[in-house]
C-alpha cells in the first residue's frame, strides 16, 4: 500500500502544479507569452516528432550521455578504489579532486572545441570530465566506510585481496558508489545539453537552441520535457543495476 | 587443541611502550569450553587477535592442532566483539558465506545453512535482512555464520558484550546448547563473570597491564547447565571466588588509568 502510495503522490504533486500553471496562464496571473501553456506544451510535441525529428536527437542525447556515464564510471570506481588503496594518493589528490568537482568546466568549451573540433567528441569529453569527480569522491568515501570488522571477517575466512574485494570491499561499498553515479549522471546530462546547446550540435541541446531562437516557446518547453524524460530512463536504469548487483552481492 | 606457549606482545619502542600481553602460556583441550576473564585493558582482545592469526606475537608461539599459527588458520572460527553481518545479504546468506568461499552449490550451501540458523534460533528469519534484526538476532546470525565453516576451535571476543543482560542469559544458554551438541571446543574472552561461569569448564584470570596469567580456576558445575544455574550456591560460590581474583586487577586497572 505504502510502495505504491510514494510514487502517486509524486504524480499526483507534478500534475497538480501542471494544472495550477495551466489555471495561472488562463486567468492571467501569468503572462501566455512569457510561460507558454501546458496544454500547447503537450500540443508541441507531435510536430517535434514529425518535424524536428525529435527522436534521432534524442537517441544522440542518450548516445552522449552514456559513454560520458560509461567512461565516468569505469574510470572514476577505478580512480576512486587507487586514492584508497594507497592512502598517500588519497591525501594528495583528493582535495584537487574535489575542488575539479566545483569547477564550471562547461566554461571552458571553447578550450574543448579547439582540443577536439566542432563534434560528439567535445560533448562527451566535457561531460565526462564533469561527471567524473563525484565518481570518484563517493567510491573512495565508500570503500573508506566499510567497517573493519567486515574486513576482519574476510581475513579470518582466509580470503585473499581479490576475493576480499570483489566479496566484502565492493558490495559494502555499493550505495556509496551508486550515489556517486547518480551524480555523475545528473551533471553529465547537464553538461552534454548544455555544451549541445552552447554548439547547436547534434541532440536535444542544439534543437532546444534552434527552437528559442525561432521564438516557438511551446516547443522550446516540450523539448526541454523529453530532456526530463532521458533523465528519467537513465534513472530507472541506475535504480535496476543497483538492485540488480545487490541481489548478487 | 590449542597451545599457547611464552606469548608476549608490546606495542611501540622498547622504551616507552606498552606490553599487552605477557608471557602467557596455556592449553585447551578438545571439547573443552574455555573462558579469558580480565579487567578493561589486560590485553584480552590482544590476545584474541594473535590466536585469530590477525596480529603477530612479538615472541612466544600459538599452535592449533600442533600447527603453529602464522595467519588465520581454517580450523579456526572467530566471531567478533562488534556484530559482523553483512547487511546486503540475508540471513541464510550471510551463514552460508564461508560455505560460499568453499564452492558449494547454492542448494547444498543453504540446506546446510538452514542447520546452523535452527541452531541458533533463528528459523523463518532465513529471507531477512540483518536490518530487520535486533542486536542479539544479528549477533546469532555471526555466530551461526562461524559455525557453518566448521571449525574445530571456536573464538568468541565478548560476543555478547554490546546486548543487554536478559538477552546474554538466553545467549549464553544458546550457546551452551550448541556446545553441547557439537562438542565444539570454544575460547571465549568474556569480562562478565557470570558468563565465565556459566558456561566454561574452566576459566584463565588475566592480570591488569601487562596482562599475564593470573590463576587457572576450573568450573566444577554440572552439566547440561542452563540460565537457571545462575541461582545455586555453587554458582554463587564461584562467582565470588573469581571476584576476589578479579577485585585486585581491576582496581589496580581504576588506579594506574586515573594517576
């Protein structure tokens, strides 16, 4: 009753405010030509479909978006289990890590485009670049927190480093580290329509670009709607493979 | 079984280091349940890590079995001060853990399994979570957990130390049960003397820092004993007698940790 309860509420929350612009809009409160109305929102998206080839842009978007996740992934649990396998690392680049984490990288584009010319390859390599610190940081937290008595369980069983690891170390530090890609994902989306965008190259970023520059402010919003809904499936697909590891723990 | 010989362990510089345990030296025999009984700081833990394989003796020697002890030896079971279960697995999981490690099949692992978590009470919480547990409950599921290895010698390091006292008199009779039925031979680091007593055959008296061997007393209660035994006079006899033993070391311990 409850696991069905949290999801509704949540709908029920998005369509409630939908319907309170919906209302705003029509009695005024809002100006039509500022926010355009829900209800032509929702009118838009059949022409991005027949017209703007919406679907293409999204599968680049995604295409995008994955191998920066993929790459953020493999290369941050990798970095993340070095800075805490030898902790001299750790006290040395952690900081920078994190101070790689706070910096607005997407800024620096130009530099990218320069480096790596007007095409996915910049996209995806600013957006790895921002997802990958949070990787990192959370993996290093992770395996950090695991408790020694955990450890001292797998010693006693005679387990060797890699059993250890593969046993106690990863599964331990499993949420942590899922934390971190959940992140990873967020900012690397962020980054690849942003930069997309920034370019008018390739995705959903360059179509959202296209479309406001055309004034066509339904489309705009409809457009900037299927960015929430490739956020959406990336999620699910983060929320499966971690129950999924889990259960094989 | 087990035989502890001129055990001596010193932390830090010759100089201004700490011995933590000293030239300690004793037996067990198979079958037989054996409880260390000292005051905070006698190096009790320190010598559970050395015979766990865990930590090196600064000198002096462990043998199981006549092997001597140069890591975790696989006729050993320890189970841990500080609960152990791992919490993304369940309960019949984590006791088939080192069945796991030994390549056995899923069916084969868990019908095993299942044995051990009877044993400790815990049947039809086989699909939980530790999560879903109390305290004592995951204590068991360790404990069962250990047990499910098969080793011959099984270390205990204050087990029950974080439960409260309703929950170690039923605990400590889990144990004896299992004790029983196995003949398992057990070490067990305790500081609560009516744990000592009610359940060992015979019990070692550690000293305050360094901690050494103070006295070997042997438990001279009948067995099947179970938490009903705690009110006999013979219970009370003994427990007064290790007090008296134990009074000296611990205020001596009081004195040396507040000058």
């Amino acid at each position: 009753m409850r696991q069905t309860a949290a999801p509704l509420l949540g709908i029920g929350l998005v369509v409630s405010l939908v319907l309170l612009l919906q209302w705003a809009i029509g009695v005024g409160l809002v100006d039509e030509y500022t926010v355009p109305r829900p209800s032509e929102i929702a009118a838009a998206l059949p022409r991005l479909v027949t017209e703007e080839h919406v679907a293409s842009r999204f599968m680049v978007t995604v295409g995008e978006t994955f191998a920066a996740g993929a790459l953020a992934t493999l290369v941050g649990t990798a970095l993340g289990a070095a800075l805490y396998r030898w902790p001299l690392m750790r006290r040395s680049f952690e900081p920078w890590v994190a101070v790689l984490a706070a910096a607005p990288l997407v800024l620096a584009y130009p530099l990218f485009l320069v480096l790596f010319g007007r095409s996915s390859l910049t996209v995806v390599v600013i957006a790895f670049a921002s997802a990958l610190p949070p990787v990192v940081l959370q993996t290093v937290t992770g395996f950090a927190a695991v408790r020694p008595v955990l450890l001292a369980v797998g010693r006693s069983l005679g387990m060797g480093r890699a059993a250890e690891f593969r046993r106690i170390l990863l599964p331990a530090a499993l949420p942590s580290v899922f934390t971190g890609l959940r992140l990873a994902l967020m900012f690397g989306l962020i980054n690849v329509v942003g930069v997309e965008f920034l370019i008018n190259l390739g995705g959903l970023g360059a179509l959202i670009n296209d479309l406001s520059e055309r004034y066509d402010l339904p489309g705009t919003w409809a457009a900037i709607g299927v960015v929430v809904l490739v956020s959406v499936c990336f999620f699910a697909t983060l929320d499966g493979g971690e129950r999924w590891l889990r259960r094989r723990g | 079984m087990l035989s502890v010989a001129g055990l001596t362990k010193r932390f830090g510089s010759q100089a201004d280091g700490v011995t933590a345990v000293d030239d300690v030296s004793f037996d067990i025999r198979p079958g037989e349940f054996v409880s260390v009984i000292g005051p905070s700081g006698c190096g009790k833990s320190t010598l559970f890590n050395i015979i766990a394989g865990l930590q090196t003796p600064t000198s002096g020697q462990v043998s199981v079995e006549g092997q001597p002890v140069r890591g975790p030896h696989p006729a050993v079971g320890t189970v841990f001060q500080e609960e152990s279960c791992f919490p993304w697995r369940t309960v019949i999981d984590n006791v088939a853990f080192p069945l796991e490690l030994a390549g056995l099949a899923k069916a084969q692992r868990h019908e095993q399994a299942k044995q051990f978590i009877d044993m400790v009470g815990l049947r039809g919480f086989e699909r939980r979570m530790p999560s879903e547990l109390s305290g004592g409950m995951r204590q068991r599921v360790c404990i069962a957990r250990t047990l499910a290895a098969k080793p011959r010698l099984l270390l205990m390091d204050e087990p029950f130390a974080a439960l409260d006292e309703q929950t170690r008199l039923l605990l400590g009779d889990k144990v004896l049960q299992i004790q029983q039925e196995l003949r398992q031979t057990t070490l067990l680091i305790t500081h609560s003397i009516t744990e000592a007593v009610q359940l060992s055959d015979r019990v070692l008296v550690m000293t305050y820092r360094p901690g050494r061997l103070k006295r070997f007393v042997t438990i001279e209660l009948p067995r099947p004993r179970s938490g009903d035994a705690v009110t006999s006079p013979a219970f009370g006899a003994a427990v007064a007698s290790l007090w008296a033993d134990l009074r000296e070391e611990a205020s001596r311990g009081m004195q040396e940790a507040g000058g």
